[in-house]
C-alpha cells in the first residue's frame, strides 16, 4: 500500500484511555473519511500504564494512517501535544483530545475555515456538558483573569482544540521553553485566527487526568509564560504600603507633639507585623515560581524522550529526543 503524503495530521494526546480508544478510532476515521483527502493521525502515548499502547499498536497495524510515539514515561499533556506537533507532516494539523469531549466531526468545520484562508483555527466552547460547577467556574474565571493580564490576544474558552496551519507548526516548533501553555503560545504567533463555536461533550469513559492541583498549576504556567503581573503586583502593594505608612507616621508624629497618646496596646503591632509578613511570604512564593521557571529553563534538558515511535518515515522515526 502506498501511503501519500497526508494533507491533515490529527494529533492526539494520550494517557490512560484504554476505554476510549476504539471509539476515538470510530467516530475519528468516520469524519476523516468523509473528506477525501489523505490524513495521519499521530497519537502521542504520554506514558499510560493501562492497555492504550498495546491497542494503539494494533490500530496502526489495522490502519497505517494511524501513528504512534511512545514518550518513556509520563510528561504531560502539553508536552505530548508539542512532541506531536514535532512528528506531523501534514499541512494543516489538528489537536483534539481523546476522550471524546471534543468531537472528531468538528475537525471538518476547522478544515472548512482553514481552506477559507485561517492560519490558526480555534473551537470555542460554547456549552459543557458533564463536568463538574467549579471545574467550569475556575475554567471560565481563568480565561478572563489571562484574558486581562497578558497582552497575548488569548481567546477566552478556547482550549487546545484547534487546527494550525503548516507554518504556525513551524514557527512553534522553533519554541522549546520547558513550562509550555500551547494555547497560548498559537496566539503568540500572530497569523489569521479564527475561532469555531462547539459543544464540550462528557468524557466517554474513565475519568478526568487534570485534578485541581494539576489544573492550578496548568494555569500557573499560563500566567507565569504570558505576564508579569503577578510580580508587578508586589510593587504596587509596596507603594500602597509604603504610601500609608508615611501619613500614619506623621499622624503618630503630630499626636506626640500634642500631648495624645498614638496607638494603644501591642495587639495593632503584633497584627501589622503579622500581615506584612504575610504578604512578604506571598510575593516570595510569586518570586520563586517565577524562579523554578528560570532554573528549568537553564538546565536546557530536553522537552521528552521518546521511547520508539511507530509507522513514521526514515529521520523523523529515529528521532529520539526533542
Ligand atoms: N493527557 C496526557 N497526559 C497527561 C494527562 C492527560 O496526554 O498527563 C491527555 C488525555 O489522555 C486526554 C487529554 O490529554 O486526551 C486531556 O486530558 P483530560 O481529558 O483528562 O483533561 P480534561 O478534559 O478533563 O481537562
Ligand atoms: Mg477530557
């Protein structure tokens, strides 16, 4: 069988989805086959220790279109999705997750908009359905707080669902920063954006890979990548601060000077002292996030390390680490 050159690459990102897989195959195949043109699927394994890889095997022997790169162990969502960036070929290349929330036939109405002329095309989430109130409310309250504090044109309640031109691939591809916030990093780039309103379905099966403290720290990357506003903020409460203590100063001072006594009792030193202290931890804890950052990115290791990719050509099958 002669496999052409695919003009689509459908990258996604799996850990543990053992139950889901051969549906993804179903419903991914069957809107892909309504178009005619030649497509890979590149399903990146981040590390599951469930059955996924064995079964992803046995979809590339069933279908070659279907591809696979093992990573040696578990790196993360983002980083499965930058290592399938890496690996695709096609000229329009498509994330989605793989349990279904977003629907493989949506890939179509992305594809429609890139052949219209849009670079970066992103599904909006204009409804969700199964997940939880607070998974909703934190979601939707941190696209508008990154909204507000990045200069980056982010578009709110749009995840990484999203169809990229050849040459947004490539440009991101020349991006290697360690703490990645792909979204965010697509509307870096600039290009011709458009965004695609879609339903977000529930989780076909098994559960949720992002609990809160991975969610929390999903969003730290986000606003440590894209603002510094969380250190500017240390200096605006220090102007505060400082600002207050010098009328309270001369308050002291002028009720000294007029036979009043200022301030009564240690409790006010003691709850002052308490706060500032506080506080100062706070923006310590602000620093030092920013910090681990910085030392990640020194130590200039790199982003995965693959353990053996399946059905790729000749260099890219290779290719190791990235
Ligand atoms: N995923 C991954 N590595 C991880 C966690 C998740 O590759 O460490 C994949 C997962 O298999 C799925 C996608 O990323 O295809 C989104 O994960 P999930 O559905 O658990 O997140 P949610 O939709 O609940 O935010
Ligand atoms: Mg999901």
């Amino acid at each position: 069988m002669v496999i052409e050159k695919p003009r689509y690459s459908i990258i996604v990102p799996v850990y543990n989805e053992e139950g889901v897989l051969p549906e993804l195959y179903r419903r991914l195949t069957g809107a892909m086959d309504k178009l005619d043109e030649p497509y890979e699927v590149v399903l990146v394994n981040d590390g599951s220790k469930d059955r996924s890889p064995e079964i992803m095997r046995d979809l590339h022997r069933k279908d070659p279109r279907y591809k696979l790169v093992n990573f040696s162990r578990n790196f993360g969502h983002q980083v499965a999705i930058s290592a399938g960036m890496d690996y695709a070929s096609g000229d329009a290349v498509v994330i989605i997750d793989a349990d279904l929330q977003d629907p493989p036939e949506v890939i179509l109405d992305l594809i429609a908009k890139w052949k219209e002329g849009y670079e970066v095309v992103y599904a909006v989430r204009a409804k969700r359905k199964g997940e939880s109130f607070f998974k909703s409310f934190t979601a939707s309250l941190f696209y508008r707080i990154i909204y507000r504090i990045t200069d980056v044109d982010m578009p709110v309640d749009a995840g990484d669902f999203r169809l990229m031109d050849r040459k947004v691939v490539e440009t991101m591809r020349t991006m290697r920063e360690k703490h990645r916030f792909m979204r965010g990093l697509s509307s870096w780039v600039g290009f011709k954006q458009t965004g695609v309103e879609y339903v977000r379905e529930e989780r076909f099966a098994g559960a949720t890979h992002y609990p809160f403290r991975k969610m929390l720290r999903l969003a730290l990357d986000g606003i440590t990548s894209f603002s510094y506003f969380p250190l500017q903020l240390a200096t605006y409460l220090g102007f505060i601060t400082a600002g207050l203590s010098l009328f309270g100063i001369l308050l002291v001072i002028f009720l000294r000077l007029y036979g009043h006594q200022a301030l009564y009792g240690q409790a006010t030193t003691l709850v002052m002292v308490l706060f500032l202290g506080g506080v100062q931890l706070i923006f310590l804890g602000v620093i030092g996030e920013y910090l681990g950052r910085i030392y990640d990115e020194v130590k200039g290791r790199p982003l995965y390390i693959v353990s053996d990719a399946v059905g790729f050509d000749g260099d890219t099958q290779r290719k190791l680490v990235g």
